[in-house]
C-alpha cells in the first residue's frame, strides 16, 4: 500500500511523531525500537471491530477504576524509542497514579497498558499481531487478546483478570 505523506517526515522526537500524526488524519503510527516507523490505516469495519473492543474496556473501568484508552493513544513501552498503540487498553489507577508521582504524565506513558486488546486489520498477518500482544506482555501487560475476525481465532496471553468479561463474537462481529 503506498500512502503520501503530508510534511517533512522526520520523526526523531515523541513531538515529531504527534506531528505527523496530526498532519497525516486516519493513519495510526508507531514507532519500534530502531526508529522503524509503522504505519497502519483504520478501514471502516476494523474501526467498528476496535471501537467495540474500547466499549468493552470502557465498560469494565466503570467498576475496575484506572482509565480506558482507545486506538489513537500511544504507550511508549520502551527500551529505546518503541510507541505502540494497542487496539484498546485499560491501565489500573494504581498505576496512572504511579506515573503521575514519576513526573510522566504528559506525552508518551512509559508503561505497558495493564490491559490490551488487538483486532488484526485486513493488512497484517494474524501471526504479527500475536507478536504484538507477546510484546505487550513481555513489557508488564497482564492480559492481553489478538483477534482475528477473518477465521475468529482469538488469543489470549496472560492472566485475565477475574471481573473482565469479553465479549470476542461482539468484536468479531462488529
């Protein structure tokens, strides 16, 4: 798939990422660890599929506490320069406050979401997107989902808390 760009693409910073993300509306960057930029569109019905995953979350912090994070949120899950953005995520308040005490609340949160899922898009590789949640957990994410809703395979890593109930037909079907 090729794309055009609109500005400079220079991305050395966490602001030069924002910029070009700003600049360039429908578009999902991410940065990897050597620099690699990632870029990933949203079509339509995978945003339908991300959108239901996010009310899932949304609907569990209401009990769970912490915050729920939608597909445009970055995590800067590090070392080095890595950003990625999870399909949906929640981070408990525990450690949203941690972050806060550090002095990191602005930008790019240097933690891996405690929660995350991901609904592979209809340009990726089922096997990549497990490849991403395993990054997730290797990172201190507790639970995290890959979903494919081309043969409904779903995998889960981790341990799912308790009180999180998915719903994955309602994902896949969304």
């Amino acid at each position: 798939m090729s794309i055009a760009l609109k500005g400079p693409l220079v991305i050395v910073t966490d602001e030069d990422l924002v910029r070009v993300s700003h600049e360039n509306p429908g578009y999902r960057f991410e940065r990897e660890e050597d620099g690699t930029i990632i870029v990933s569109p949203t079509r339509t019905k995978g945003g339908a599929k991300s959108g239901e995953a996010f009310g899932q979350i949304r609907d569990y912090k209401k009990h769970a506490g912490g915050n729920a994070f939608d597909s445009s949120t970055g995590f800067a899950i590090g070392p080095g320069v890595r950003v990625l953005s999870p399909d949906a995520a929640w981070v408990s308040q525990a450690r949203i406050d941690a972050v806060a005490a550090a002095g990191a609340a602005d930008g790019f949160w240097p933690i891996s979401p405690d929660l995350v899922i991901e609904v592979k898009s209809a340009t990726d590789r089922f096997e990549q997107t497990v490849r991403k949640i395993e990054r997730f957990i290797k990172r201190g994410t507790t639970y995290a989902v890959a979903i494919d809703p081309e043969t409904r395979a779903v995998v889960e890593r981790g341990t799912k808390p308790s009180d999180f109930q998915p719903d994955f037909d309602a994902i896949i079907d969304a």
